[in-house]
C-alpha cells in the first residue's frame, strides 16, 4: 500500500487500514508525524458511487434490533458484532463497494480490531499524541467534495451504508492515529544500508527499468531515494508484525464463534 509516497505493507497496512480496500485511505497524522497526508476517496466517484448506492437501497440497511453480542475479548476490552458490521460498511463507504458482511469478511476484521486494540492500549500506556479532530474533520470534507456532488448525495449515501458521519469520523481517526504511532514506534529504528540498497537496485530495480526503458543508461542515484524508503518501510512493517504477534502472546484474545456465523 503506498500512501503519500511511502510503502505501508504487510501488517502496518492491515492495521491502518481496517479493512478499507482500493483507493479510500485516509492517512491523518497531523500533530503526530509530520503533517495532513490523504489519500481519500479514490475510486468512488462518479457511475461507482451510483450503482453501489443502486444495490444498498433495494434491500435498506437495518441495524440490528438483538441484543448486541461480544465477538472478540481482548483482555478487558471487547469488540462487539455491532463494531464489526460498522467497521464493514464504514470500509464499504470509503471505497464505494457493498458491505460484505458475510462470516468470514467479518472474522477477517475482527483480526483487524484485535490489532488496533492491541495497538491502542499500548498507546495509552506510553502517553502517544492522538490527531486532533479538526484534521480529520478536514480530510472529511476532502472526501465530500471529491465524491458527492451534492451534500444531499452524501446524506443518501450514509443512510443507504447504515452508518452516520460521527462513524466515518471514529475510522478515520482511528486510521491516522495507528499510522502515526507505527511511523514513530517502529520507523525511527529502522537503519537501511548502502550495500541493501545496492543489492535491491540491482535485483529488482535496474532489471525492470531497462525492461520498461531499453538503451536507455540506470543510475543508482536516480532511485537510491525511493528504495531507501521503500526498504524502510518493509523493515518497519517487519517490527510491527513482530510487535503484534508478541502483543497477541502475552495478551488474552477470545473469538466467540457464535458470532460470526
């Protein structure tokens, strides 16, 4: 996943995204690391936006009337059947696409939840600075200007996902503060050397841009940049998934099947 020129992958990209899929990433680290970075709204313009919006108003989305159920126990924290459906179509919203809200989409996010969880109890023990709320409110009204012609349409569309604006909010939020503690958390450490990033040029770069550019000259150089950033990334998200899977070890999880059925 790039964002803002970075690569997000592996386990840093599915903690941050929670679940979002395609273009709609919201990356909001103002006051935490460096700046409002966005990528919001990407492929859910237009005819998208129509024909999804089509299908969610034949059949209305209703929230459900039963009592709600725990899903997931982690530690003392719980996440509800309930959190997992409106982290599903908070997703769906952002990237124009109907909620899948089928068992296994569902289990799928609540690994997501059981990440995030993790992550944010860790946050509040070492005091880390949350986004402030104007930022994501701003990177919400980039994302009404850019994907809803009227803000009627975008009224339409949260009733049609089942969801409210205060939901849309909580998630993007939620996303730039876990972007920014992994970026302070795990990328300060992360040291890339000269010779790795001879050996990636060599290996992967040089052979695909002379491929794509034939005759013409490839200089490190011109690309020590990117792989440096890249690498960076790659070992950063390295960290972050050693980190969750030790998080995950010393902390109770309980998944209670009858939710997901």
């Amino acid at each position: 996943m790039l964002q803002n020129g970075r690569v997000v992958a592996g386990a840093a990209a599915r903690v941050v995204r929670a679940g979002v899929t395609g273009g709609a990433v919201a990356a909001v680290g103002a006051g935490v690391s460096g700046g409002v970075r966005t990528a919001v709204g990407a492929g859910v313009r237009g005819g998208a936006w129509a024909a999804v919006l089509s299908l969610l108003l034949l059949v209305p989305a209703a929230r459900s009337a039963v009592l709600d159920r725990i899903a997931v126990s982690v530690g003392s924290q719980v996440i509800t059947v309930r959190d997992l459906e409106r982290e599903i179509r908070v997703a769906a919203f952002l990237d124009g696409t109907k909620p899948d809200l089928s068992a296994a989409n569902k289990r799928a996010m609540a690994e997501r939840l059981v990440d995030q969880t993790l992550i944010r109890q860790e946050m509040m023990t070492s005091h880390f600075p949350f986004p402030t709320v104007a930022a994501v409110t701003s990177e919400l009204e980039k994302l009404k200007k850019t994907s809803f012609p009227t803000d009627a349409d975008y009224r339409r569309a949260l009733e049609a996902y089942g969801i409210t604006e205060q939901d849309v909010l909580d998630v993007l939020l939620r996303m730039g503060t876990l972007e920014g503690f992994i970026n302070l958390r795990f990328r300060p450490g992360v040291q890339v050397s000269d010779q790795e990033i001879e050996d990636y040029f060599n290996r992967v770069v040089a052979p695909a841009a002379r491929a794509a550019h034939p005759g013409e000259p490839v200089e490190l150089e011109e690309y020590r940049a990117q792989i440096e950033e890249k690498l960076t990334g790659q070992q950063a998200d390295q960290e972050t998934e050693n980190w969750l899977k030790e998080a995950r070890r010393r902390t109770e999880i309980v998944f209670h099947p009858e939710a997901f059925e």
